[in-house]
C-alpha cells in the first residue's frame, strides 16, 4: 500500500473513531460545551477538536520527515562522494583486476 493510501486511511480511521468514541462520551457524562452563551453541538465539538487534533499530527509528521529525510540525504551525498572519490583515485587497479579476473576465471562450458 503506497504512503498516501495509509496516510488517507489512517486519517479516515483517526476521524471516524474520535467521532464514534467522543459522541458517546459526551452523551454517556452528558457534557454539555458553550462558548460564551450559546450551546455548542456535541459533532461540531469533537469534530473541531479532531481536526486541530489531525492538523498537528500532520505538521509533526512533516517536521519528523524532513528532519530525518534530510539527515539520510546528507548522509548518501557523503557515501556517495566517497564512492565516487575511491572508484576514480584506484580505476587503474580496478581495471587491472577486472582484466586478470576475466582471463584467469574457470571457463566451463554448458553442459548439454
């Protein structure tokens, strides 16, 4: 399943129970929220709560991932150059034992 397709799903997931487990909640302690002098409904209170809820989920999840995706970025840019620095101070060895390695290998033929 692609990162995106769970992402929607867990974010589905997280929406429906908080809606499921917070309405009854409310109804089971009979908790009545206002704001000033008005009544606010129980769905509009969990779903508000829900999605300030998910809204900062979603920017700790892009803090964690640009964090660490910048630090795996970094660290295969500097593998990477060191690779790159190796294979072109020691080619001329490599060539050579790629050429001794070809001629000197076993040659089997196929069995047939």
């Amino acid at each position: 399943m692609s990162f995106f397709k769970s992402l929607l799903l867990a974010i589905f997931a997280t929406l429906f129970l908080t809606y499921v487990l917070g309405s009854s909640l409310i109804e089971m302690f009979d908790v009545n929220i206002y704001m000033g002098d008005n009544l606010v409904e129980p769905i509009k209170a969990i779903s508000v709560s829900a999605l300030i809820t998910l809204l900062l989920a979603l920017v700790a999840i892009a803090i964690v991932m640009s964090v660490f995706g910048g630090i795996i970025f970094i660290g295969l840019l500097v593998l990477g150059s060191f690779l790159m620095v190796a294979i072109g101070v020691f080619w001329p060895v490599l060539l050579i034992a790629v050429i001794i390695w070809l001629f000197a290998r076993d040659k089997q033929s196929p069995q047939t």
